[in-house]
C-alpha cells in the first residue's frame, strides 16, 4: 500500500504528465495555439515551437516528459523501489529546473504550463526525499 507521500507525489508527477500531454498536442500539431497568462513576457508558443523543444533525438520534448514523469509516478507505488524513485524524481526536478532558468535567458519568455511543471516535479521531489528519509528501506520479497 502506498504511503500518503508517494500518493501526492505520484500525484504531482501525473499533474505533470498532463500538462505535458497539452504540449504535446501543440508540439505534434494538433492545437495550433497555447492560449498564454496574461503579459507580454509571456509566449508558451514561441517557447515549445523553438528548436531547444525538439533536441533530443529531434523529437519533441513535451512527449518524452510526459512518459518520464509516467514513470516516475510508476517508481512512486513500488516501496521496494524507493531510491530509484526518489532519484528520479531528483533527475525530473533538476532538469525542470534547468529548462525554466533557460526560459528567460534564451527566449526572453516564459512559458506558464513549463513553469507549473516545473512546481509539481519540485514537490513530487520533495515528497520522495520526505519520504526516503522516513521509511526504512523495504528488503525485496523471496
């Protein structure tokens, strides 16, 4: 059974997942508009058209995310899996982080739906930590 902490964080990696499945969709065409808060810094368009969304192996980030962070949530539910998951959730944070800094540098925009992954990879981080550092681990079954 899983703890409350990998409940929310699986939970928060799957928030993820879903917003990344509306990037996805833009990404791959099939929206052809990311309606944007309010405020001209502001453009998630021109941050997940651009060139640095479709790096790794030319492909589109957004879905690759989106099945990353499926997996996280996956480690979320094994006890037995607790360091695996709790270092990859480190590994989504890290580069969620690392995309959300880039905004602004590179582009001179933001991106909202990034940056509200970027939140929920940083909690679901947390509670992994949380949770790493409270529970003993679980030996394996056999």
């Amino acid at each position: 059974m899983a703890t409350p902490r990998r409940r929310r964080s699986a939970a928060c990696s799957l928030g993820a997942a879903a917003i990344l499945g509306v990037l996805s969709a833009y990404q791959t065409g099939l929206l052809r508009h990311l309606p944007d808060l309010p405020g001209r810094v502001f453009d998630a368009d021109l941050v997940d058209g651009s060139g640095e969304a479709y790096w790794v192996l030319s492909a589109a980030d957004a879905p690759l995310g989106m099945t990353s962070f499926a997996l996280t949530a996956a480690l979320a539910g094994d006890r037995r899996l607790t360091r695996a998951w709790t270092a990859k959730a480190a590994v989504d944070a890290a580069y969620a982080v690392a995309l959300a800094v880039e905004q602004p540098v590179r582009f001179r925009r933001l991106c909202a739906y990034c940056l509200a992954v970027t939140g929920l990879a940083l909690a679901a981080f947390r509670l992994a930590l949380g949770e790493s550092t409270a529970t003993p681990p679980v030996p394996p079954a056999g």
